[in-house]
C-alpha cells in the first residue's frame, strides 16, 4: 500500500507543476485562446510560448549563478 500511495504523491507532484506551467502560459503569455485558428498555426503559438517560458527559466538560472559566484568575491575584496 505504501508503494503505491507514494506511486501516487509523484503523480500528484508531477501534475501540479504541469498545471502550472500550463497557468503561467495562460496568465502571461497569451494563451488562454489560439491567437490562430489553423492547427499549424496553434502548433507554432504552443511552441513559442513554450520556448519562452524555457528562455525565461535559463535567464533566471544564470543570473542565480552569475550572484552566487559574483557576490562572494566582493565580499572578500577580489573584485
């Protein structure tokens, strides 16, 4: 029983950030209805936004890198 409640917390776990990936695309970047009505069209909307989304998380991840090796040299006097 053990194996398959935390078979299931993944699950849930997975599925929440999705959902909010999904809501952030909604709320942020427009997607909350197909700009176009072609499917290749709203293929090509999902992808941008998708490509954004990620641009967006590399952005931050260098910039938390970029303090975390920047801050401590200052605070020694090395720069």
């Amino acid at each position: 029983m053990a194996r398959n409640q935390s078979l299931y917390l993944q699950n849930d776990t997975v599925q929440m950030d999705e959902e909010g990936l999904f809501a952030e695309a909604k709320q942020f970047h427009d997607l909350k209805r197909a700009r176009y009505r072609e499917l290749q069209k709203v293929l090509i909307q999902v992808l941008m936004t998708a490509m954004a989304q990620n641009i967006k998380r590399i952005i931050k991840q260098l910039l938390d890198i970029c303090r975390y090796l920047v801050v401590p040299a200052k605070r020694w006097g090395t720069l």
